[in-house]
C-alpha cells in the first residue's frame, strides 16, 4: 500500500528568516535519510509557494486558467501526478489532458529545484520527484 | 570642463533623455529576451542609460543608439552577475552541477541560491552575445510583443496583468498605475513584485503563444490595451485632461496586435481608439477646458484617423464574430459620420447599446444607453433611466452617473436637483479638466 502525505503548513520555507529555514530543511535531511533507510520511501518534493500556483479547469474543450491555488472551492484532492515540461504554457496543456480537468480542476505548482532543498531530500544529480535519482 | 564641454554634455543629456522616453521599454523588452529574467533587465537598462550619459559625450553618439544599449545593458548584467557569484558561497555540489547540467543554468529563478548558478546565468548571457536577432528591429518589435503577452498571461491575476503591463510596457511608474486605479501605490508595487516572482517560480515563457491560443490570450490583451488607451484618454493624474504618449502608446500595440493576428475585435478595438483620439483637438479648448461631445467643433476632428477607425469597424462588423469593441467602436462611428450633433443617428446608437447591453451588461454601459436614450426619447426618458440604475446603488460613486443625472436636471429645469447632482459629481471627480467643467455648469445654474 502506497500513501501520500500531504504537507500543510502556515509558514512556508520562503517566509521563513533564512536561519529557520536552514534548520527546517536539515530536520528534512534528517527525516529523509531515516526512511530512505528504513524502506518506507517511495518520492518526495518541496513546492514552491501558491502565489505560484495555477489552477486550470477544461470546460467544453475550452482550457481556464487562473492564477492562485484551488483551495477555496469544494473540489478534494484526489491524486496527483509529477509533469516534467519546459514553461507553465507546456505544464497547462499537459495538465489540461488530465481527465479530471473536464469535471473539477488541476492545480499546477512548480516544484523547488533549488540545490538546498535537493541536497536536503537526498537527490544528488538534479532529477527530482520519483524517488530514482 | 570648458563651457562647450558643458554644452556638449547638456547636448547628450537632452538627446538620452529623449531616447529614454520613446525607446526605453523596448530595450528592456529586448533585455528582458536576452536576460531571462524582469529585475535583471530593469537594473541592466539604467545601467546602460547611465553608461550612455558617461561614454556618449567623449565618444559621440553611436550610429543606432537603441542597439548600443541593448549591447551594453547585456555586458553590464553579464559584468553584475559576474561579480555577485564571486561574493556568493558555492554550494558543495556546484562544481559537478555546472559541469554536468546544463539546464540548471538556464533557470533565471535559481537566482541567489549560489555563485555556480549566477556565474552559468552570466556564461550563458554572455555566450548569446554574437546572435545578430539581439538587434534587428523586427526582433525588437517581437520582443515587445512578447512582453505585452507574458504580462497578460492567463497564469497572472488579472489586476496584475494590467498593472504589469502599465509598467513593464508602458513604463508608468507604480503611483501613476496606482492612481488610475485607485489603489494604495504599496499594494500596487508589491502586486507587481508578485506578478514578478509569479513570471520566474511558474516559468512563464516569453513568448508570442501559439496560433491555436492566440485568440483567447488576445481577449486578455485586448482589454489591457484598452486600459492603457483610456489612461492615457482622461489622465487620472494631474491637470492635464490627455496623456498623448500613452494613447499613442496603445494604439501603436493595437496596430502591432492587427499585423500578428487580424482578429475582428483587435480591429474593433484598434478602431475605437482611433475614433476616440480623432476627437482630441476638439475635446479641449485652448485654455484646457472640457468639451463635450455635442459642443465640439467637427473641424477639429482628424478626419484621417476616422477613416482610418471607419474601415475597421466594417471590417470587423463584416466579420459576424465582434464582441463588445467592435459595437462601442460602430458607436463612435456613428457620430463620426455625423455632420453635426444635431444631425447624430441616435435611434441607431440606442439600437447598437441594446446589442452592446445584451452580450456584455454592465450598469456603465447601460448608464451611456440612458444618455443616447434621452437624446431621442428626450430628458425625460433618460432620467428615469438613470435614476433606475443610481437606485440600485451600482454607480452610486461613479461621478458621470451623476453628472448625466445633473445634465437631465438641467434640460427638464429642475435646478435644485440638478445643482446637487453636480455638487455629487464634483466631490467624486478626481480629474482637473472635469472638476472645472461641473463648476462652470454649476455656476450657470446659480447665476
């Protein structure tokens, strides 16, 4: 069985002094090292804040966007996928073939690759998000 | 320095300032290409302007400025980015990343997070440098056209794409945007930084977009070139009732908008700033006082720019696909073509508001229908109108619904409420020219 943790926070590392976020991001150095080791690690990534985020919605044929997270709506989260895609116009029309996307919508955030948080997470080259690099 | 030198000096000063006001934003838009990045840009551009105010007296004026600071805002930026990385504590994996990726490299938003990642940035700026599509002036058209896209980009909010595109295209500063839009200059300034850092973390590309986009991206510039036309039509700031340079500024995007794609309503929409701006001589008498529309002397209007403004508006009401722009531009062309107020077709503007209230309603296009409604029905008519619409509360603080009330008053004589219509009108009025106006009505009602 595969789970996924979703990380609610109401500071975010960018909000952070630089000091805390240091100390934040070793407690995930920690952590991730411990379950890499012990076996119960399948993927992670850090996401950049929802003032980054994209929310796109397909109705009849037609794809939406809207800048912002889709918090405030009744829509649940019920899954999710990691896209590689070279700019947000690549990221939409990728996201906006995901069936979902006719019926509720898609929030597209862009996932940290900064070298701290990679080396944080445990990812020596620069894939990130499958858990393989 | 011998007083020659310091004419020489006062010379260039005059001729950088000038370049700066009619060329800046489009060597920024150009930067912005070749840097990757809004901040970056806007540091090198003043950099290369004041490189211009230093080199240009001692070594003369280069023979296309433009492209002279295009070049040297790109070596400044390569020369700034050079130096922070040196200043910036390498990662401990910076090494073999700058060895082994070279995407890394590319990304603008790495930015701060390490020396190696500023020094791949100015490697890869600085390896661009001998790309001849830097300064050509097709590109630099392109470059323009990339900016207005990526600033109205459907990922950004709409209040920040209209006040990113003020200015990063238009080049208004954050307490001009602020004023139009009746918005704290702070909250507008950290809009901008958002919409700023929003462009980098998502990765919005700078791009002219897709044919197949390209319709429903245009609808989101469309209206923000409408917005810098009106900014620049009625001036929110100071006295002066018109800001030439910026209704120039939105109709040359409107033009450049056609060439790329000849939609009905960009035609539409380029012909109603015409129509408008055709009425800018008449619109203000020699002392700057507002004329209305009816007072007006039709010799003043540009009858080129109504020609011009005319053949679009067929052109996009022949299309059968025209939206709101087109029907407010058939509008104006209405009393274009009208050899005197008198003589104006008013039964077809009602007709043309009734189509306009339909497929976009909104209380200020249904308060002009009571305007146009009164000129043919009579006074009467039209206050009832409006009066309908104040009661709903909707235009309650929007000074023309209050001066049409005031104006109906006065032609029906009824004084007393025409005079505190204008009182009404007068205390919401933020423009000068206006504010003159509503007094000099006001003072023919109490004489």
């Amino acid at each position: 069985m595969k789970y996924l943790c979703l990380i609610c926070a109401e500071t975010v590392m960018e909000q952070m002094p630089e000091a805390d976020a240091e100390k934040h991001l070793e407690e995930y150095r920690e952590f991730t090292d411990g379950i890499r080791k012990s076996g119960h690690f399948v993927g992670c990534n850090r996401l950049l804040p929802p003032a980054a985020a994209t929310t796109i919605r397909v109705r009849n044929g037609k794809v939406s966007a809207t800048d912002g997270p889709y918090a405030e709506t009744k829509e649940q989260l019920g899954g999710y996928y990691v896209i590689e895609a070279k700019d947000i116009d690549e990221a939409i029309e990728v996201a906006s073939r995901i069936p979902a996307a006719k019926i509720g919508c898609v929030e597209i955030r862009p996932i940290a690759e900064d070298s701290k948080t990679l080396s944080a997470l445990g990812f020596v080259g620069l894939t990130t998000g499958d858990g393989t690099a | 320095m011998s007083s020659s030198n310091e004419n020489a000096a006062e010379r260039v000063r005059v001729t950088v300032d000038a370049i700066y006001r009619s060329d800046s934003r489009r060597v920024f838009a150009t930067l912005v290409r070749l840097l990757g990045d809004f901040d970056l840009a806007e540091e090198a551009l003043h950099d290369a302007f004041r490189a211009a105010l230093e080199q240009w007296p001692q070594e003369g004026m280069p023979a296309n400025p433009r492209a002279w600071l295009v070049s040297t805002g790109r070596f400044k930026a390569i020369d700034n980015l050079r130096r922070r990385a040196r200043f910036v504590d390498l990662p401990p994996d910076a090494a073999e990343r700058l060895g082994t990726d070279d995407s890394e490299g590319r990304d603008p938003a790495d930015i701060g997070n390490g020396g190696a990642s500023l020094m791949a940035l100015a490697e890869r700026v600085a390896d661009g440098l001998g790309d001849p599509a830097a300064w050509d002036d097709e590109s630099v058209e392109d470059d323009r056209l990339r900016l207005i896209f990526t600033c109205c980009h459907p990922a950004l909010s709409p209040d920040a794409q209209v006040a990113l595109t003020l200015r990063e295209v238009c080049g208004l500063t954050t307490e001009e945007i602020a004023r139009a839009f009746l918005t704290a200059p702070s909250t507008l300034a950290q809009r901008i930084v958002r919409a700023k850092a929003k462009i980098r973390d998502a990765r919005i590309p700078y791009q002219v977009p897709t044919r197949e986009d390209l319709p429903e991206r245009l609808d989101a510039v469309l209206r923000v070139v409408y917005l810098v036309f009106n900014e620049g039509y009625s001036a929110s700031l100071g006295g002066s009732l018109t800001r030439h340079d910026l209704s120039e500024e939105a109709i040359r995007l409107g033009r450049l908008l056609i060439e790329l794609l000849p939609e009905p309503e960009a035609q539409g929409l380029l012909a109603l700033m015409l129509l408008h701006e055709s009425r800018r001589a008449a619109r203000t008498s020699p002392g700057g006082e507002l004329i209305l529309l009816d007072e007006q002397d039709r010799a003043l209007w540009n009858r080129d720019q109504i020609a011009q403004g005319l053949a679009l508006v067929e052109r996009a009401l022949s299309s059968r696909r025209f939206g709101p722009y087109t029907l407010q531009a058939a509008i104006a062309a209405v009393h274009a073509e009208a050899p005197s107020a008198g003589e104006t077709d008013w039964a077809q503007i009602v007709g043309l508001y009734n189509v306009l209230l339909r497929i976009e309603p909104s209380p200020v296009v249904e308060l002009n229908r009571a305007v146009a409604v009164a000129m043919y029905d009579g006074p009467e008519a039209g206050l009832t109108l409006v009066d309908g619409i104040l009661a709903r509360g909707d235009l309650e603080d929007y000074h023309l619904a209050h001066a049409a009330r005031a104006d109906l008053c006065r032609r029906l004589e009824r004084t007393a409420e025409a005079r505190a219509a204008y009182e009404r009108a007068l205390s919401l009025t933020r423009q000068e020219p206006e504010r003159r106006f509503l007094e000099r009505r006001l003072n023919e009602l109490l004489d």
